[in-house]
C-alpha cells in the first residue's frame, strides 16, 4: 500500500500529469495484502487477508491515464465495488489493446457494455466460489460475459481462467458464436463450453491443466516438453522430460 501511494504521488504530479504518458499498468493482488505480521522474523506463511481502502488511488490513476494500451487488474470485483470509478475509467479509454481482469463478479458486465476500446486479447477469470450455488451464478455471468465480448469484433485472442469455481453437474451451454477468436487459452479440467460451437474459427487452443492430474507411468513416451503452472509436479516430473517449463516461478521453490 506505501507502494500504491507513492506511484500514485507520482503519476498525478507534473504538468502535464504523468499518468498521461502511461501505456501499461498492472495492480496485482498483492497491492491488497494487510500485513500485521511484516514486522515479525518469525513468520511463516501466514492466510493473507486483504482490505481495499485505496482503491481510490486506483480510480484517480486511471482516470488520468487515458493513453494506457495494457490493463491488468486482480481483485477486479472488490475495486469496482469500493470505487466505480475504476471501472468507468477503463470502460472510457480508446487505446486498450490488453485486457487482462481477474476475480471478476457480476460488476463487470457494465464495463464490457461501455468498453469504446476494441482489445485484442482479453483475459476474465471470475472470483472464486466454493459453493453449487454461487458456481451456477458465476457460470451464468460466464454466459453473460460471452455475449458481452461478442461485440468487440477485433478481439483475437481470449483466455478464460475459470479454474476458481468447482465444475458444474452440466456442461455450460451457450448460443453465443465468437467466430473472431483465434486463440483460445482455457483453464479448466472438465470441458464446461462447447468449444467447436462458440469459437468455430480457432487456430491456436491451449488447455492448461493441473499438472496433480496428470497421471503418466513408465512405458508411456517420453514427453518432450512439458509446461506446468504450479509446483505440486513430483508424479508427473519423476519421468525424463526433454523440457521443462515452469509458467510461474514457485513461492515454495528455495
């Protein structure tokens, strides 16, 4: 949070302000984290916890920011909660290229109806939920947010993280056709779109899967490239493996 306000002091300063010169910002979780315990030597991975009274300076550097080409925002549902502006910022910018909102609810269906950007490539996940109810309710805003998209006729690019929320007892079905996309990045185990029938034009499709899952023995070929997302890979890594990619540097790895 020192971080935010020192940037934000920053960026509102000058003549013209500096935000204007911006072409891409990321707030990631971390800006959130309370930290009661930075202080104690002894800590040992603590539950974070997270508190959004800043989000202020968030919607002050956006409005500010109007030549931005690259947004990524995680936390995205509570920020637009705690100050709307945020949203209205990013939905009146001309320039966006990259679009990347994580932790998404249903607040986000205003900005994609008044987004005059036309992204390229757009990243959603949706916020996690643990329950069947709130996974039904977030698959509906999934549908939702694809008929949304279908309107920005230069998107090229989608990924959809959608590994937050549990599976549903049924696949999601949708009308909606997004023949623009060309490349589709989904994480997810259990296939809860049709994809043939909504991204019919597809060149490039990526699944990303848990690497727990990922069950392999001894006889079977060697893999040669092997891309992994998280750490928790001792089964599947036990192989010879020509290539190994981590997609994130692991927090556990010392």
């Amino acid at each position: 949070r020192t971080d935010l306000a020192r940037i934000h002091h920053y960026l509102l300063s000058g003549h013209p302000k500096r935000a204007v010169y911006l072409r891409g910002l990321s707030i990631l979780a971390s800006t959130f984290i309370e930290r009661p315990w930075q202080e104690d030597p002894n800590w040992i991975f603590p539950k974070n916890t997270y508190e959004y009274s800043q989000a202020a300076l968030i919607g002050d550097i956006l409005e500010h920011s109007p030549n931005l080409s690259h947004v990524l925002l995680e936390h995205t549902a509570p920020l637009l909660q705690h100050d709307p502006r945020v949203g209205t910022a990013i939905a009146a910018m001309h320039k966006l290229a990259r679009l990347e909102l994580r932790d998404v609810d249903t607040n986000v269906l205003p900005l994609l109806a008044q987004l005059r950007s036309t992204p390229r490539i757009l990243h959603l996940s949706p916020v996690k939920v643990e329950s069947s109810a709130d996974a039904k309710r977030v698959f509906a805003l999934v549908q939702e947010t694809l008929v949304a998209i279908s309107a920005f006729k230069g998107l090229h690019a989608l990924d959809l993280d959608l590994k937050n929320i549990p599976s549903p007892p049924q696949s999601l079905i949708s009308s909606v056709s997004l023949p623009q996309i060309r490349h589709l990045s989904v994480h997810w185990w259990h296939a809860q779109i049709d994809v043939a029938q909504v991204f019919p034009n597809l060149e490039v499709f990526e699944q990303h899967v848990n690497s727990t899952l990922l069950k392999r023995s001894a006889q079977q070929p060697q893999l040669r490239r092997l891309s992994v997302a998280e750490m928790q890979t001792f089964e599947a890594v036990r192989y010879p493996v020509h290539l190994l990619h981590f997609r994130r540097y692991p927090r556990e790895l010392r």
